[in-house]
C-alpha cells in the first residue's frame, strides 16, 4: 500500500517499509488494552507520516510499525523510545525533508492514546509494535505524534482487513479539521 494525500492542510504518506526509519531505543514503553480475540491470524508492517501547514506552525510526524493478531483478549502495545532531550541522526523523510531519527519521551502518551482508542473501529487483540520513528526538533508536538498514531493504525488495521482505500482514509482526514 503506497498512499500519498494532500487534503489541505494535511499532507499524510503511508508506505510499506518502515525499515529506514527504524532506530535503535534507550528503552521500550508497553501498554496493554482489553481486545476483542481475532478469529483469522495476519501481520502487517506500514510506515506512516503527517505534515501539515497551519498558520505559522507546520506539524510532522513519521512513524512506522507491526500488528500480530492473537486469540488472547489483550491488545499489547510496546512504543521504542530514544534519550530525552536527544537528537538522533538526521534522515530523508518520506517528502524528501529532513528529520531527526528516533521518537522523543514526551510524545509516548499521545501514540499510545490514539493506538489505543476504539473510535467505532474494533482493533483485535495482538501485539502492536512502533519500531521506526522521525521528528523535527521544531515542528513535531504530541498533536502531531497524535495524528501519526491514528493513520499508523488506520494503516495497520486497513491492511490486515484488506480494504484499506483512499476513501477511508479521507474520511479520518476529515476529522482532524473539524
């Protein structure tokens, strides 16, 4: 799935590969949620980004993971970490910007909040895993993180059920402007 959309202000990216985002943790955060058990086993890997121009502020974010399915009824979802207060090399993102590799402390509470959410949307019990991430030191929030997580699982869940489409993910577009 290689999705690129640009409906003002958002410009968002979903790609395949997570891989050249991928970095190496100071540590591992895990949270865990009750999940409906999955009746068919799948895994899916997707890479995510947001950006988006609003007034003076340019919000970015880049995160990319797995999702195993599991007949438990736990949803277990671990997020790697880098330093506090420290900037990891920098890396072509997926608009051909720079960014710093690696995911800062502070935005961990906003990913895990909108992984964990059930918007409507059922997410099976498994284990998700953020593995890759890139930020800028200026224009990256846990708002933007925020919305990475939502399209990361979007992404995820979209891929695992096969109907992933460009109209669903208007429509989680749509959301975020109101």
């Amino acid at each position: 799935m290689n999705i690129t959309l640009d409906l003002q202000p958002w410009r968002v990216v979903v790609r395949d590969d997570a891989e050249p985002y991928r970095f190496a943790p100071a540590s591992v955060i895990t949270r865990s949620v009750t999940a409906q058990p999955s009746t068919i086993q799948f895994e899916t890997c997707a890479v995510v980004q947001v950006y988006a121009q609003m007034g003076g502020v340019s919000p970015t974010a880049l995160l990319g993971g797995s999702f195993w399915t599991s007949t438990n009824s736990r949803l277990e979802m671990s997020l790697s970490v880098g330093q506090q207060n420290e900037f990891g090399p920098l890396v072509k993102d997926m608009f051909n910007e720079e960014l710093h590799l690696g995911l800062p402390l502070e935005y961990s509470e906003a990913i895990f909040n909108a992984l964990g959410n059930n918007d409507g949307v059922e997410i099976p019990a498994g284990e998700l895993t953020v593995f890759a991430s890139a930020h800028d030191e200026v224009n990256s929030s846990p708002f933007a993180f925020g919305r990475a997580a939502e399209l990361l699982r979007w992404a995820l869940l979209s891929r695992a059920s096969g109907d992933g489409n460009a109209l669903d993910l208007e429509q989680l577009i749509a959301r975020w402007k109101s």
